[in-house]
C-alpha cells in the first residue's frame, strides 16, 4: 500500500504546475529538425507531461556516456547525509555533475535520469528529489526520466540512488 501511495505522490509531483516560468516547455512536433546532437521533446502522439521529464531523447551525434548509479558518498567514500534526503540528493546530483566533467561534458548534456528511491523514503518528500535536480538540469527540456521505489538499497543508510546517460562531443 506504501508503494501505491509513494507511485501516486511521484505522479502528481511530476505532473504539477513547472515551479517557474522558465520551466515552460516548447511543443515540439518534427524532432528531425533538431540540428543539436541530442534532441529532447515530447511527440504529439503520445501523452505529454505537465512537468518535470520529458518522453523522448533523440541522440544524433556525439559519444554516449553512461554513469552508474550514484549514491550519497563523498570523493573519500564517507556517507552524505545519514537521514537527510535532501543532503544525499545534492551529493548524488555533484557526483553525477562530476562523472559528466570527467567525460567531458557538463549537466546540461544528461540526457536520462534513473531514480531508485528506497520505500523507507516518506513520499512527501519526492519534491526535495526535484528541487535539487533543477538546479542541475534544464527545466525547459529535462532529460527523460523514471523514478522506481525499491524496497531498499545496497546499504540501508542509502536512501537514493540515481543513474544517468549523458551524450557529449566526441
């Protein structure tokens, strides 16, 4: 029952009002007339969010990179945060930011996030998740995106964890 509930609060803050005006997003209806080497809209056939995610990342150049889930730990492998959703969220989002850099790239070229969120996590919260994303990602066109409830993580004091592709120039 937890789960619906945690799946049911995750859609409604998906599909919320964008929380400012730069988050409106374009409609888009013919994605090969994108020049960039990723294209990230959402078609005409198929329901469109409100906010938060996008449907489609069309990759038309440039070298893919994928990052494995990241967690709340910092360059020397110390916990982020014990308790603190908010805290591991922003330490997740710098390592992820990192990961890109490393690649190089930068956030803006993340293209699709993969959240693991543990069911001990109270679904109220999903909002913190996104206000730290926002500062990382493009709330015009954000990278696809799925948020799947687990029952727990690797280690329990982990309360997220997020995985990303990313498509920078080669």
């Amino acid at each position: 029952m937890r789960s619906a509930l945690f799946c049911a609060m995750f859609i409604a803050l998906a599909c919320s009002q964008p929380a400012s005006p730069q988050a409106k997003r374009p409609s888009t209806k013919d994605s090969t007339t994108s020049k960039a080497p990723v294209h990230i809209f959402n078609p005409d056939n198929i329901a469109k969010p409100v906010a938060g995610y996008s449907q489609v990342a069309e990759v038309g150049g440039g070298k893919i990179v994928y990052i494995a889930g990241q967690v709340a730990l910092d360059k020397s492998g110390n916990l982020v945060g014990k308790d603190d959703l908010r805290a591991q969220t922003q330490q997740i989002f710098e390592n992820i930011k990192g990961a890109v850099e490393a690649a190089g790239g930068d956030f803006s070229n993340v293209i699709k996030l993969n959240y693991y969120c543990a069911e001990s996590v109270d679904p109220s919260q999903i909002a913190v998740i996104r206000e730290v994303r926002d500062k990382y990602v493009n709330t015009v066109a954000p990278p696809v995106s799925t948020l799947v409830v687990v029952k727990r993580l690797v280690r329990p004091e982990w309360l997220l964890e997020v995985e990303a592709v990313a498509v920078v120039k080669k």
